[in-house]
C-alpha cells in the first residue's frame, strides 16, 4: 500500500490562490469561507488563523494581490510608465473575478508601498507632478481592463469560454496609453 501523503500545509499564500481561483472561476459573490475551505481541504475555521479579520482580510489580500505591482526602474519615466502599466493590466487580466475589489477598495500595505515606489520611480526620472501621474496611470488602467472585462464575456453565465486575449483591446490599450503618457508630458 503506498504511504499516504502529508497534507500541504496551510498558509496566507495557499489561501490566496485558492480564493483567486474560485473568484475567477465562479465569481466573487460565490467565494464563501466555506467553499475556500472545501477548496482548501480545511475547516473554513482554519483559515483565521492566516486571516484572522476572516473574510474582510480575505478581500484586502486579494484587492492587494492585483494591485501591489511592481517594476524595475527603466532609462525614461516613460518606459517605466509603460511597464508598469502593462504589468498591472495582465495580473488584472489574469484575475478578473476580483476586479471589482481593484476598484472598490482603498489601497492598503503592499499596493501602498508599490504606488509609493512608482511615484519615487517617475520623480526621480524627472517627471513632474508623479503623483497625479500615477494616479491618473492607474486610473487608465483599471478603466480599460474593466471595459476589457465587461466586453470579454466573463461575468456573462451564456458564454462558455470568455476572451483572454484580444487583439484590438491590445491595441487600443497602447494606443490610449501613448496618449495619456504624451499627455503627462506638457
């Protein structure tokens, strides 16, 4: 008889992916502790230990998971700007079942921090105004992937298989993002 395998170990990061996975596959109303415990292989009961706020934590961790992105320094503001910008619309791509967190809740520990740094980052590459910058970065950008999402299919329970990936919602982005930086310049 093969041994039998000790059970994963319990932590915030399982937590997250977990939820994240159940968020995007069956949308944010239906992740309940229970089912992320079900999910989990746990008591829903175990998961405060990790979270101890219980579900409200839950919903900060993953607002902060989509939102706390960060980049490396490039040559110009406006390279990274750019990257920046792409960086945070393919992990919101990535997880749309949680995008309305995104925009709904206000930015906590480690999304503080990355805006922080992107403020730091365009200051010291000579932008003026980084802050508003930044604001107005993110603001695209949750923006264009919320009318990505919406157009995709995903909250719609008729379609099978929504729309990762679109050419002309790729393109509109770049388009819209080189506006917005040409903007920032003046």
């Amino acid at each position: 008889m093969p041994a039998k395998r000790p059970p994963v170990p319990l932590s915030r990061e399982r937590i997250i992916e977990a939820a994240l996975h159940i968020a995007d596959s069956q949308g944010l109303r239906r992740l309940t502790m229970r089912r992320l415990g079900d999910a989990l292989q746990v008591e829903a009961m175990a998961i405060y230990h990790h979270l101890p706020r219980g579900k409200e934590a839950l919903m900060d961790a993953l607002a902060e998971h989509v939102t706390a992105v960060r980049v490396e320094q490039a040559a110009t503001w406006q390279e990274t700007a750019k990257a920046w910008c792409r960086a945070s619309r393919e992990v919101l791509r990535e997880h749309p079942g949680v995008l309305a967190l995104a925009l709904t809740k206000p930015p906590k520990g480690g999304t503080t921090l990355a805006i922080g740094e992107q403020v730091e980052q365009l200051t010291d590459a000579g932008l003026p105004d980084a802050a508003d910058a930044v604001r107005s970065l993110r603001a695209f950008v949750f923006g264009s992937v919320a009318v990505e999402v919406q157009q995709s299919g995903w909250a719609d329970p008729e379609v099978d298989e929504w729309t990762r990936r679109d050419e002309r919602a790729d393109a509109d982005f770049e388009r819209g993002l080189e506006a917005l930086l040409r903007g920032l310049q003046i």
